[in-house]
C-alpha cells in the first residue's frame, strides 16, 4: 500500500540530492553548511519515526545550529540565467502548464484513489496524490524541455538554498503548535476569553475564534501553530460541542481566518520575507502591506461564513 512512508522517501532522496550537489559546489563559500543542513533533512525524512523524541530534537537543535551559527549560502549550477530568460521568451505562459500539472493531479487523485484502499491509504490519498502530481510535472517537463538530467534537482537545490532554513518554517511552527497544546496553552487561553466573550453569545464567540485565530497566527507565524491553541480555547469547548456547530467547517473556515493572519506578519517569513527578498526589494515589509488590504476584508468574510454555515 502506497501511504506517506513512500512520500517521505521521496522526500529524502532529493535532500540527499541537494546535499550531494551542495558538496560539489566550490562556488558556495558555505557549501558544507548547505550540506549538512540538507542532509540532516534528509535523514529526517528517511528515519525520522525510527529516531524517536529525543533523537528528532537532537536532529531540530542541529538544524537550528547550523541556520543561525553558520547560515545557509547560495549555490550556482543548473541552467545560466540568460538560457533560462531565452527559455522563458520562447515558451512563455505555457510554461504554467507544468505547475499546474501538480494541483490537477492532487485533486483528481484525491477522488480517484479513494475508490482503490487496497493501493493507497485513505488517511494520505492528498499527500500521495501531491507527490504523484510532483512526479508527472517533472516528467512532462524533460519530455517537453529536454533540459539536462541535472538540471531539474541543479534547479531545485538554487530555489532552496535561495530560500534557506525558511524553507521547513511551516514544519518547525506546527510542531511548535502541537508543542503549546500539549502544554495546555490552549486552556489557559479558553480561560481568558471567557471573561471578554458574552455569555451565551454565539456570534461573541464565533468572532473570538476568527480574530483570534487571525492574532495567533500573526505572533507565531503560520496557521498550523495556532489552529491546535484557538481549537482547545474555543473551537471545541464552545463551538462544536457548546454550540453543536460542524466540526468541519469550524475547522476548514477557521484555518482560512488563520491564513488571513498569515497575509499580515512578517513572522511568516517564507511567505513574507523571502518573496521580499528573492525580489530583491528595498522594504522587506512590502508584501506584507501590499496584503494587509485583502486579509483584513477576507478575514471578517470567514468570521461570518462560520457564523452562517457552521450552525444548525
């Protein structure tokens, strides 16, 4: 059965493709950092539920260690950027049609694999389907560009190493979510809001769990993190079982309030910051303002589609 294990494989093998390259390239004054960075996460990806707690710790702090001692420099290889401009002039937008490849193939095979559970395990149908979706791109990319072999993980590692430790954030703040759960933030929080929520209000406490959803997501920087906070606080307690609402759309509408959080922080660096900096502009704030005036007006959209389709 095809399950997460043969993602996390994936996973693995093109850090372990990223680390070799990394080695090799005598251009990157911190090409050992790069190494070992990418390596690490390779390892994580191919024993990571062999490692237990205490060794996948052990396994952050030296990722940590590497990031903010050493940093992550910038390597060259794969194509030069005159060929990729000249490409880019010769093909134009149908070059969108291999990215596309990706979420087409997540979507039908979310439904399509569904109907074979003896192949691909129900609970990760998405996740297969996205890899599977990955694969397909490449494929039909070197069948239509003819690029070297190389050049597609050549292309991959720059990406990455233009991004650096930014690039496993989400990873390192839903762990950090689960971590605060656990910790009973959670409860401490419902404990505070039920002094600001009126009683028996059910709009006082769908817009609690909107703004606040948007407000924890905001301090620590990604969605994931503070879905696991604001669902002990309030989601639970209050709108699923006080409130009989859908535990779906509670859930799905409230990750979206989240993301609206996500448009307006620079604690989302790899969403925010990056973009800044791969564009090279001069306020690294830029995309944040840009964003702020479509996140706060879709936020209040989210707060009242949780109040109307959420309840019975």
């Amino acid at each position: 059965m095809i399950g997460l294990a043969q993602v996390y494989v994936l996973a693995g093998l093109t850090f372990t493709a990223f680390a070799l390259l990394s080695a090799r390239d005598a251009s990157n004054p911190r090409r050992f950092a790069n190494t070992g960075f990418w390596g690490l996460l390779a390892v994580s990806m191919f024993a990571g539920d062999r490692l237990g707690d205490f060794g996948n710790g052990l396994l952050v702090l030296a990722l940590v260690a590497i990031a903010g001692l050493r940093g992550l420099g910038k390597g060259t290889g794969g194509s030069a950027a005159e060929e990729r401009a000249a490409n880019a002039e010769r093909h134009g937008n149908r070059l969108f049609l291999l990215a596309l490849v990706i979420p087409a193939t997540a979507l039908a095979g979310t439904f399509l694999f569904k109907q074979f559970p003896a192949a691909v395990d129900a609970k990760q149908v998405t996740l297969v389907s996205l890899a599977l979706g990955v694969v397909l791109a490449l494929v039909a990319g070197a069948i239509w560009l003819r690029p070297a072999p190389s050049v597609p993980l050549q292309e991959g590692r720059r990406l990455m190493d233009a991004v650096g430790w930014a690039g496993i954030l989400p990873q390192m703040l839903a762990s950090l979510g689960a971590v605060f759960a656990l910790a009973g933030v959670g409860d401490v929080v419902g404990a505070l809001m039920a002094d600001v929520i009126p009683a028996g209000s059910l709009l006082g406490a769908v817009i609690a769990y909107g703004l606040g959803m948007a407000l924890f997501t905001m301090v620590m920087g990604n969605a994931f993190a503070a879905f696991p906070v604001m669902a002990a606080a309030i989601g639970l307690p209050l709108l699923i079982h006080q409130y009989q609402g859908d535990p779906a759309i509670v859930s799905a509408i409230g990750m979206l309030a989240g993301f609206c959080g996500t448009l307006m922080t620079p604690m989302a660096a790899n969403f925010n910051i990056v973009p800044a900096a791969l564009l090279e502009l001069d306020d690294r704030n830029a995309v944040v303002k840009a964003q702020i005036g479509t996140a706060l007006p879709l936020l209040i959209v989210n707060i009242a589609l949780i109040y109307w389709l959420a309840f019975p």
